[in-house]
C-alpha cells in the first residue's frame, strides 16, 4: 500500500498534528493541556462536537509562525512516508492571527517555507485552502476570505469552510465564497456529513467543484445523478466518518455505492492522528473491506488529480 502514489485532497493542518508533537509544543510553553489526551497519549474525546473542541484547544499552543512551520514539516514527512505525492491542508487564519492579514502573511510565509523544504527533501508537493470556520460565523469568515483573496496564487489555491455544519446556513457564507472565487481559487465545503442532501445542495449552490464528505448524498439519487453529471467531487474520509460515528462501520461505508452511481469519489485521512488513521491505513482497508485493488487505487488518484486546486501544467505533472 506504501509504494501506491496518494493524493490527498482534504487533510486539515491543525487536525493533522500528532499527539506527541502538540504535547511537546504545550511543554515548551509551559500550557497544561493534559485533559485534551488520554491514557495512552492519543487524543481523548467523545463525539463530533467536543472532537472541534479539542481540535481547538490542541492548536491553542501553536501561537507562531515558526511553530506552523514546524508542525507543516513534521506533517509533510510524515505524510511523504505513506506514499502521497500531493497533499492539499486546509489552513485557517481563524487560528493563524485572528483574521488580520498581516499576521496571516507571515503564518503563511512560514508554511510555504516547510512545503518548499518539503518538496526539495522528501519529494511531496502541496497546496494551502484558506478555509474559514462555520460555527465561528458569517463574519469572522469574511476577514478570513479577505486574507484568502489577498494572498491568491503561489501555495495559496482554494477556500473552504469547515466545522460545525449543524451551525447557520451556508447561504450566509456566500459573501466569502464570491470573493475568494472573484480572487481565482477553487472552491470547496463541507457538507453531507452531518447534515444530509439539502446540506450538499446548499454547497452547490455556491459555485464549489468538491465537497468535503458530501457521503450523505447517497440518501438522495437525483442529487447522485446530478454529482456524476456535473462532476462534482467527493472529499470522502471514510476513517474519519467511522471513528466520529456517521457511519457504524468500514462495511456499512457509503464509498462503493457513491462510486458504483457515477458520483467522482477521491479518499483523504481528514484529521488523521484525531481518527488513528494514516492514508496506507485507509487504503488497506478499502482493499480489505470492498475489495478494491491498484486499479481501482489508479482511479481515485486520477480524480483527485483532475480534481486539484492546482495550474494546468502541474496537473499534468499529477497525472
Ligand atoms: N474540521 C476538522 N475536521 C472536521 C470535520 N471532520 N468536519 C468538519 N470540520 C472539521
Ligand atoms: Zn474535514
């Protein structure tokens, strides 16, 4: 599975932090943050909401651009060992300086910097999707598309929206959506996950390319067909889905389904660490639950490669 080449089209920055590195950042700042982990030194929580909670206060430590650059290294090796040759983070200026452009400029300088050494020494590539946070509200998002459209071009090459999808409308986010489209970047957000069809629909209707899960448009065949038509891509994180409780288990997983309607499905890890999960261990267990062999790991590289927030002469390069 190692030797198979990934993309990785949905992986969160933060979320991709090991245990161990943010425990040894919260040491050298003194922070006591030893209720976020457990006994075993994994992250601890229960559910979907209180998982966003950790998350937050895991990257409340991370208060420096040298410390993104550290952390997008560490990530960037890490992932490199699993065989992905293009990974794609959502990074948020929510965490990286409040909103304010200047301060996201040097986040961000510190971030293409590790992406930079990355790519010289452990041969992956990558780009950055300034993505806002939903349940932080319509407002904060539109400092964050602001930051997103002023520094467009070069790593920076998508939007997105995270978080709570059981918070607000998505319609309320389409200021930001239109400026960061109005700047050039692709767009994508998450939906189907927690809220079902409507919540995919709502994410059309702002102009995205990809949804981030969007599985649970599988309860709904017309908008299946409608995906498949239009070519929309799923972000599908099926590790991510089973360890937060969308779905039961590996086999009760919508992927094959999708897949089997025509829907264009690529595969990422989401928060790996979080879901104890890595893209080999996903892969295997694609193989091992649903059969799927390198032909069929040939296809979701090639959707995510066509389906990259990249320039044309780099796709050709993915492909
Ligand atoms: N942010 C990080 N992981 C997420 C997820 N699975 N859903 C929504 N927002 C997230
Ligand atoms: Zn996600």
């Amino acid at each position: 599975m190692r030797d198979i080449p990934k993309i990785e089209l949905h992986l969160h920055l933060e979320g991709a932090a090991p245990a161990a590195f943010i425990r040894g950042i919260a040491k050298e700042k003194s922070v006591d943050l030893s209720e976020i982990f457990a006994e075993d030194g994994s992250y601890a929580y229960d559910g979907f909401l209180e998982f966003l909670k950790v998350y937050e206060a895991a990257t409340s430590v991370l208060t420096t651009p040298e410390d993104y650059r550290r952390l997008t290294r560490e990530v960037l090796s890490q992932t490199a060992a699993q065989g992905v040759i293009h990974t794609e983070f959502f990074v948020s200026p929510d965490f990286c300086g409040g909103g304010d452009v200047g301060a996201w400029r040097d986040y961000l300088g510190a971030m293409e910097e590790a992406a930079e050494a990355a790519r010289v020494e452990d041969g992956i590539t990558s780009r950055g999707i300034v993505t806002c946070i939903r349940h932080f509200g319509p407002e904060k998002a539109r400092a964050v598309a602001r930051c997103a459209a002023e520094t467009a071009g070069g790593w920076i090459t998508g939007f997105g929206i995270g978080g709570d999808e059981g918070m607000g409308r998505l319609q309320d986010f389409a200021w930001s959506f239109d400026c960061a489209r109005e700047a050039g970047l692709g767009l994508t957000a998450h939906a189907g996950e927690w809220g079902g069809p409507d919540s995919v629909r709502d994410a059309l209707s702002l102009g995205v390319s990809r949804v981030g899960h969007g599985v649970r448009a599988v309860e709904d065949p017309a908008l299946m067909e409608r995906l498949a038509e239009d070519g929309i891509v799923l972000e599908v994180c099926p590790g991510s889905n089973v360890a937060l409780g969308v779905y039961p288990s590996w086999a009760s997983h919508p992927i094959e389904t999708l897949r089997a309607k025509g829907v264009p499905v690529c595969v990422s890890t989401d928060d790996p660490p979080f879901f104890h999960t890595t893209m080999e261990h996903e892969y295997q267990r694609l193989a091992d639950v649903f059969g799927w062999d390198e032909g069929d790991f040939a296809e979701l590289a090639r959707v995510a490669a066509r389906a990259a927030f990249c320039d044309e002469t780099f796709r050709k390069e993915l492909m």
